[in-house]
C-alpha cells in the first residue's frame, strides 16, 4: 500500500475534441492539504469531478482513498469522504428547494396548517 490519498497516472479528458485534462500525473500523500488553482479552462474542476467519479476519463488511471475511480459502486464510498461545491448551478441547489418545487417540504407543510389552524380561531 502507497502513502497517497489522490493518484492520478497519464489522466486525459477531452470535451468535443477540446482538451481538459492532458496525461495529468498527480500524487498527494496522505494527511497533506491541496488545493487545485488555474485559471479559467485549466482543469481544475474536470479533475475533481473525475477524481469523484463524476466525469469518466477518456484515458489513463485514478485512484482516490486507495479506489479506482472508474468502480461505479465504489466512488460512492469517495464522494462520503470528499466535501465539493461546483460551480453548476442545478447541482448546488439544495434539497429543500428540491422538495418545495415537488411540494414535500415538511416545514412549509406544518405552517401552512398552522396558519390554517390560526384562521379558524
């Protein structure tokens, strides 16, 4: 067993041809703090998606926590263990919002029977 929490081995991700990630090798050892900076376009978020099993590569290996990303079943078990906030707006809408626009929120249900309630007093 290796010492490294991330391990990226020739990692490539292209998008309509247009590279994302090109043969990207990556270790950070464990207990280690890593950020990913760049501008615009470099990667940054294409290799974290990847790395959570969100993104599939279009070659080479990752494997996180010791995983290979590319196990389906397993990246769950990543994703338990990773914090990520994208920038994709329809991924950070919460799941409250999700249950209002359904019409499932518990907490708006039990005001408006509260209110319902007050109105006949």
């Amino acid at each position: 067993m290796n010492d490294f929490i991330i391990e990226t081995n020739k990692l490539t991700k292209a998008f309509k041809g247009q590279p994302a990630l090109q043969r990207l090798d990556l270790r950070v050892p464990a207990g280690s703090i890593f950020g990913f900076l760049g501008r615009n376009g470099a990667g940054k978020t294409t290799t974290i998606k990847t790395l959570m099993g969100l993104l599939r590569s279009d070659s080479g290996t990752a494997r996180v926590f010791g995983i290979p990303v590319t196990d389906a079943d397993r990246s769950v078990e990543i994703r338990r263990r990773i914090g990520f906030v994208t920038e994709d707006k329809e991924r950070l809408r919460s799941a409250r919002e999700k249950r209002l626009e359904n019409g499932d929120d518990v907490r708006a249900k039990a005001t408006r029977r509260k209110r319902r309630a007050g109105s006949r007093i």
